[in-house]
C-alpha cells in the first residue's frame, strides 16, 4: 500500500512545482514528474507477489511471471512521453527567443 | 468489408511518411497527394457507410485469435457510430487539405504541414476504430502531439503561447486518461472495451468505478475543452492556421473527446442516474457560458472557438439526456431522439465550425487582420467568401432550412420531451445569443463601409479555398437531408442502434 | 559549439564505439532479452551525441547532419509500416501479421518478422533522438547569435 501512497506524493510533487514555478523549463521538468509518477503505478499493478522477470526460460517452467502487459504499456508510454516532453522544449526555446525570457509572467500575450 | 477497417490506418499513415521522404525531392509532391489520399478515404468510408449493413465489423491485427472467448489481440471495430465520425473526419480532412493549396504557400516547410495534417488523420481514425483502450490512448496522443505542432507552425509570439499552454494541459489531460486506464486495468485486467464492459456488466458498480468514471470524464472533457477545462481551446484554435482551426474545432475535439466520452459511457460502464446527470450538467453548462463569453470577441477565430465550446454543449448535453433517460429506464424512444440529435449535431457542426473558420481564415488571407474593427464592406470584393459565411452563419444559428436548425430543435423537442425544460429554454435562449452574435460578425465583416483602408485592391482568394467552401456551403444545406426520416435511419440509424444495445458490440467482439 | 578538452575527446573516442556495440546488441537481442528496438536505439543515438557533444560542431555542418538524420528517421519508419502491410498480401493477408518462419525458441534467428521489426525500430529511434538533440541545439546556437 505505502508504494501507491508515494506514487500519489510524488504526482502531488509534480502538480506543485507545475502551480508554483513561474520558469517555463522547470514546468516541463514538474511535467515530466507528474508523468513518471504515472508510469510508476502502472508498474506497479502489474506485480505479482515473488514473480519474476517475465521472460520465458526453457530450463524452469514453473516459475510466477509478473504481469507484462503493463510493462508493455509503460514502454509505450515512455515513447509517447518522449515526444511530448521533446515537442514542449522546443516551443520553450521558441518561446525565450521571441520573449528573452523563461518567465511565464512575461509571457502573456494570450488571455484565456 | 472487414479488410478496409485497417486501411483508414494504413494510407494516412504511409501518406505521411513519403511525403517526409518524397517530398524534398519531387516539386509539389505533398500538394498532390495528399488531397487525392484524403479524397480516397473519403469515398472509402461513404463507401462503407453506405454498404453497412451489419451491426459491426471487426479487425483483429496480428491474426490473433481469441482463447477461450478472452480476446487478445489489438481490435479495430467499425460500426455505425464510429463510421459516421469516420466519414467527417475524411471529408473535413479533404476539405481542407484543399483548402490549404493555396493558403499554406506563404508558409516555408509545407512539408511538414501536410505530413502533421496527415498524421492527425491517422490518429483520429484510430481513435475513432481502435476496440482497445490502451490502443484508443496511443492513437489519440497521436494525434494530438501533431495538433500541439500544428497549433505552433506560425512560430509568432501568439502562437508558440497558445501552443505550450495547450500542451501543459493536454498533457495533464493524457496522464489523467492513462491513470484511468491503469485503474481500469488493475480492476478487470484488460484491455479490451467489449471485455471489459461484460465484466463491468456482471458485477454491482462499487465507488472504484465511479471514481475511474469521473476521472475519465474530466481527462477526456479536457480534451473536448467542456466548460471548466475549456481554457486552452479560444487561444490554441485561434492561433493555428485557418484549415488546421477547421480541422481542430470541427473534427479533433469531437473524435478525441466527445466520440470517446459517448463510446466508453454508453458501451463500456453501466451509467448511473448521478453520471448522466453530471455530463448534462457540464453539456448546459459549456453552452451557456461558451456563448456568453462568444459575445464580447472581437478577434473573428476567438469568437468561432468559443462558439464551438456553445455548440459541443449542445452535442454534450444532448446525449447526457439520452443517457439519463437509459440510466432510469424510461422511455427509450426519447432517449433515441436525444441521442441521434446529438449525433446529427456533432456532423453539423463539423461542417458549419469548418467552413466559419476557413471564411475566416479567407478574410485574413486577404486583409492580414482578425480584427472585425478593421474589416467591413467586404461582401463587394468577395462575394464567396460573403455568400458562404453567410450560410455558415445562419446554420450555426438555427435557421430553416439549414441543417443546424433541424439538430437543434430534434435536441429542444428531446429535452421538452424527457421534462428538462430549464434545459429547453437554455437551448432556445444560447441559440438566439448565436444568432446575434452571427449577426455582428456578418456586418462587421462583409456589410458595414470600412473606416480604416481602402478596399478596393481586395480580391476573391484563389480557386482551391474558393472550392473548400462551396463544397461546404452545399453540404450545410444538404445536411438538412438528414433530418428526414427514410435517409435517417439509413445514416443515423446503425449508430443509435449501437448505442442504445452495448451488449451487441460485446457479442460480435468476445462472442458470449 | 566548442569541443572539449583533449581528455575528454580521447575518451569519448575510446568509448562511443563500444557504447554503438552495445546498442546493436541490444536491438538484435530484442525478442530474446529485455530491451529491442527502442532502448538499443536510444543507446545508440547516445553514442552519437557523446560524440557531438566531445568534438563539437558548427551551426552549419548540425544542419546538413540533421537533414540526414531527419530522412533517415521517415525511411526507417516507412519502412516498418510497410513490413507490416507486407503480411496484407502474403500467408493469412492479415495486418501486422507474423509471416517468416518461426524458429526454435531462444534462438538468435527465431520469432519471425519480430528481429526486422526490431532493427528498423532500432534505427528510427536512433535517428529520431539524434534529429531532436541536433534541432535542440541548432534552435541555441541560432538564440546565441
């Protein structure tokens, strides 16, 4: 139980400095964390009390597999997190060269 | 027609990837293709709209057979609903792809422009087919991260804002649906929604469920921009370029939002009385406040893109009705007539958002501003442009004989119906708040004498845009069709009756 | 952007290889091992960009790199997409559909298509993370002027 409950501090984490901070890059990285709090639990669901490794080996057949379609998941996941993560640095560099700056006050052209 | 499903995969996707490859060496290579793969995917999805006649068809990728009636291969379904969705998807798609000849030729890199627009296709057709909720997210990232660089291809101040806002919520959006989807995961131990929804049939629904449903319902009402998480949808859809803001209002936010919301509530989760009322609830919501906040713009695309939130509320809360309605178990045929409302008015509005938002990017096209100030007297020098924003406009307003009016009065006469009439009211009153609002914009741009410079070197936009938005124009009128039964219950039919029966998607998937 | 010192760049010359090794090993090892086409891949393009970032390069030449890497990514991702339209025509003409022989499990020459799969992954994502580094640090360089 105490995994999930870390598992929730740590997305809590990401959520606060993507609040509080007020640098377009540290948002990207309190996004990443938010992310990776996620990944984490999908891991998580998928293990199996004293499993191992599911990769099938022909000498022992009787052993406990964790479940690997998480694992699956989470690659994936990763993937696509690289893709975002990769997409909103390169609109931050855009960003501080039109603006010359990181400060997401300064940036506010837009008002929603 | 099973071997097709993968097709609407298969072609974008590959269309995509050549012109990354093809089109640096071959001199208007991505101009050609990719309007002539879109119009392929056009004619092949009416094509299977028109032949359909089962109740679904599927596709499982990899040949994988099910093993004692568990399904564990990747599944495209194609039924009714998700066919409808299918065919707006490639026909705004072609439209616009059209459209952007002429428009993106001022831009350097077309490359990547019709490669991204192809990429969006892809995603949302496999939004929109995927039977597998791991495989709906995947897609549906997809097709977002290419609309998150579509939204930043003018590379301006505005642009890049808009996008990286529209990224940080996108992104919360993404791991609020991938957090739902391991909960679900972690409680049936599967993927696959038809697997999943006879498990979700055959046990009570606890509190697990309903939280794994409010999350799923703010994740994916993220992405539909519905009231309290609309705050990206006005900038990052002003900010794209005029046929990607078609795309965008009139396609992505129903296929990753709205399509998902009504496939997983009506399929997936026995919906309860409270759910259904919550999304009602949000549908009212967006639509009034979504017009109220329409009413003060003065930047053309600000105003259409919170007029799309108004008019998704119409879609939302129509369907939240007919959900309702099923939850209580009560009078099914209105909750039929508020359920095909929805749908008709989620077609509509893709073809009317799409073609207000191509007028308008024909007027910037021309006069470089989205400022209604600075426009007027425009219907002289381009009487297109005037002729079919006007159809436009009266069809988002509701007037006879657009198709706009029939949806919204099949949702007024749904609402009056099931007794909502607070709900009718709202209805009538937003729709008369459009129409002034459509009003204002058509004076300000094509009517009033202009003030500010001389108009008359302003010409007509070339021929491709010309011919996006006739086409256009004529499908609001033909739309109208729709409403008349004999052509209803061929178009609309099959969708409603996948909707209203969720135990014959699971059949024809697990075979129980 | 500058190189490094001369320490540095000896080692990274010492080590990339090994690095590019180890990545190759990874990627046809996919359907045996943990790993396949995504980690070899990023482990691969890591060698690249040790490298880049030891020698150091100028604006110019990260273009002409980028474009490569860039054309490179859309082949090798094409060419996936076309290995699995492939089964569409032959064997069970089903989408994505396993149609080499299978081979003897645990073999290196086993699991079908799967190993293809894998290289052509391998490549697209070494090419891919290359490309996004190398757009990264040419959108600096560009900012410092």
């Amino acid at each position: 139980m105490i995994v999930y409950i870390l598992c929730f501090i740590l997305f809590l984490v990401g959520l606060y400095g993507l609040i509080t901070r007020r640098n377009l890059i540290k948002i990207v990285i309190s996004l990443s964390i938010m992310e990776f709090s996620v990944f984490l639990f999908l891991v998580i669901i998928g293990y199996i009390d004293a499993g191992v490794a599911p990769i099938v080996e022909l000498s022992n057949q009787n052993v406990i597999y964790v479940d690997p379609l998480p694992q699956a998941m989470v690659l994936t996941a990763i993937v696509i997190g690289l893709a975002t993560t990769a997409m909103l640095l390169a609109i931050a560099i855009r960003l501080y060269r039109k603006y010359k700056t990181f400060d997401i006050r300064e940036i506010n052209n837009l008002r929603g | 027609m099973n071997s097709l499903i993968p097709l609407f995969v298969i072609v974008p996707l590959a269309t995509s990837f050549l012109i990354m490859i093809l089109g640096k060496f071959i001199n208007g290579f991505q101009k050609t293709i990719t309007p002539l793969v879109l119009l392929f995917l056009t004619v092949l999805s009416f094509y299977c709209l028109l032949n359909n006649h089962s109740n679904s068809y599927t596709y499982a990728i990899g040949g994988w057979e099910p093993i004692d009636n568990i399904p564990i291969a990747i599944y495209f379904v194609m039924d009714g609903f998700s066919l409808i969705l299918l065919c707006i998807i490639s026909l705004i798609g072609f439209l616009a792809s059209v459209y952007s000849i002429s428009y993106i030729a001022k831009f350097t890199s077309e490359n990547n422009f019709y490669s991204l627009l192809c990429l969006m296709i892809t995603g949302m057709s496999g939004v929109v087919l995927s039977g597998d909720l791991f495989n709906l997210f995947v897609f549906l990232e997809i097709s977002v991260i290419s609309s998150y660089a579509l939204v930043a291809f003018g590379t301006e101040k505005e642009e890049l804002e808009a996008s990286f806002k529209y990224q940080v919520l996108g992104g919360i959006a993404s791991f609020i649906i991938l957090f739902a989807i391991g909960l679900i995961y972690w409680r049936t131990k599967t993927l696959n929604i038809a697997d999943i929804s006879a498990l979700f049939h055959s046990h009570e629904t606890s509190t697990f469920d309903l939280f794994i449903q409010i999350l799923l319902i703010s994740g994916f009402g993220l992405k539909a921009a519905m009231m309290p998480f609309h705050a990206w949808l006005p900038d990052a859809h002003s900010s794209a370029p005029s046929p990607i803001s078609a795309m965008l209002s009139g396609v992505l936010i129903k296929a990753v939002g709205i399509y998902v919301i009504i496939r997983l509530f009506f399929t997936m989760f026995i919906v309860s009385e409270e759910i259904s009322l919550l999304i009602t609830t949000l549908g009212t919501i967006s639509m009034v406040i979504g017009v109220l906040l329409a009413i003060g713009q003065w930047d053309i695309k600000r105003l259409l893109a919170y007029h799309s939130i108004s008019q998704m509320g119409y879609v939302v809360l129509s369907i939240g009705i007919g959900l309702v309605l099923l939850a209580r178990g009560v009078k099914p045929t209105v909750a039929t007539l508020a359920i095909a409302g929805g749908l008709f008015h989620m077609v509509n509005h893709a073809v009317f958002k799409g073609l207000l938002f191509l007028n308008a990017g024909a007027i910037e096209h021309r006069i470089n501003t989205r400022n209604l100030k600075e426009m007027g007297g425009l219907s002289k020098h381009m009487p297109v442009t005037s002729g079919t924003s006007f159809i436009a406009s009266m069809a988002i307003s509701g007037i006879p004989p657009f198709n706009g009016f029939f949806s919204k009065l099949i949702i007024i006469i749904a609402a009056v119906q099931a007794k909502f009439y607070l709900v009718a009211f709202l209805a009538v009153f937003v729709s008369v708040i459009t129409l002034a609002s459509f009003l204002k914009f058509q004076r300000y741009a094509f009517y009033n004498k202009s003030e500010h410079r001389s108009t008359s070197k302003i010409k007509e936009v070339p021929f491709p845009m010309l011919f996006s938005m006739i086409v256009m124009g004529i499908l609001c009128l033909a739309f109208s069709l729709l409403a008349f039964p004999g052509i209803r219950e061929q178009i609309l039919g099959p969708a409603i009756d996948v909707l209203t029966n969720p135990n014959q998607y699971v059949q024809t998937i697990i075979g129980i | 952007m500058k190189g490094m010192s001369i320490i540095v760049k000896k080692v990274a010359q010492l080590i990339s290889g090994l690095i590019f090794l180890y990545g190759i090993y990874i990627i046809t090892h996919g359907h045996l091992t943990p790993g396949g086409g995504f980690a070899g891949g990023a482990i691969i393009a890591g060698a690249y960009i040790l490298n880049i970032l030891a020698f150091g390069s100028d604006a110019m030449n990260l273009k002409n790199k980028e474009q490569g890497s860039s054309l490179s990514e859309s082949l090798a991702i094409f060419i996936v997409l076309m290995l699995a339209v492939f089964a569409l025509f032959i064997g069970s003409k089903i989408f994505f559909a396993n149609y080499l022989p299978k081979g003897q499990l645990g073999e290196i020459i086993s699991a079908g298509a799967i190993p293809l799969y894998n290289i052509f992954i391998g490549i697209e994502v070494a090419a891919a993370i290359i490309t996004i580094f190398l757009a990264l640090v040419i959108f600096k360089e560009e900012v410092k002027k």
